[in-house]
C-alpha cells in the first residue's frame, strides 16, 4: 500500500471534517429543545465518534484505491467526493439552518433505512423532495428520526 493514497484520502477527509465540524453546535438553545431518542449519545461524544468514522473512510478508500484499476479509481473518486460533500453539507442544513427534513437527504444516499436504498420507494435518492415523498410513501423512518422530524415540518 502506498502512503500516497493514505494521505490523498486522510487530506479529504480531514477538510470534510472540518468543514463540518465548523457548523456543528450541540450546545444551541434550538439543538438542547430537539425531542431526541433515550438512545441518543450526548452531544460531546459526535466529534469523537466522526473522527473515528472518517478516520476508517480514509483507510478503507485507500486501501481500495490501492488496488483499484484506473477507471474504478475515478468511480472511487467520485464516490468519495460525493460521501464527503454530503457529509460536510449536512451539519450546515441541520445545525445551522435547523433544517433536519432537509438533512435526510444529505444522509440519504448512505442510509440503511429500507427506502433510502429501494429505488420504487424512492427514485431521487439524495434529493429532497425524494427524500420528503420517501417519507410521505414508504413508511415511517426509524423511531428516533420520526420524534425529531414530526415536531420540525411545517
């Protein structure tokens, strides 16, 4: 394995994680009146757990880049880049324009809630209004996702 393709990804996601980190605020006033599952884990403990998520997103994507060909290395690019994206968009949505219904869709493409990968539930996976048609058609979301989002729509 070469220590380029650790450091190409560890760079990558390193500026997602500060990017998203900048918008990230648990201690908000609106955050603290969110009717969270018992199973939620305290704020504090959501940078720990996403240094160690990205952390594996660098060395799983590098180690695949490592033995990827050329054209699937550009597919793993994009994928990456994408997934990044996403990731680093959705504190914005959520924390910062207290959007959650919104950041579905930011989480979407990587969910493995039912809908979020069945394309006859939801053909515009990742895109909002799939995600609200999603939410309409093909059931309830998991418990935690359905007590946060009734009390923010509308």
């Amino acid at each position: 394995m070469t220590a380029k393709a650790f450091l190409g990804t560890g760079a990558a996601t390193a500026a997602a994680a500060v990017a998203g980190g900048v918008a990230t605020d648990v201690d908000s006033d609106w955050y603290r009146h969110l009717d969270l599952p018992s199973w939620q884990p305290p704020g504090q403990v959501i940078g720990q757990v996403w240094t160690v998520l990205y952390s594996l997103t660098a060395g799983a994507t590098a180690r695949a880049w490592n033995r990827a060909g050329r054209a699937q290395r550009r597919r793993l690019a994009t994928a990456l880049a994408v997934n990044l994206g996403l990731n680093a968009a959705w504190p914005w949505v959520f924390f910062r324009w207290h959007r959650p219904v919104l950041g579905v869709a930011f989480i979407w493409p990587g969910s493995p809630w039912p809908p979020a990968t069945n394309p006859a539930c939801c053909p515009l996976t990742g895109n909002p209004a799939g995600a609200a048609r999603a939410l309409e058609q093909c059931g309830n979301p998991p418990n935690g996702l359905r007590r946060v989002l009734p009390k923010v729509q509308g």
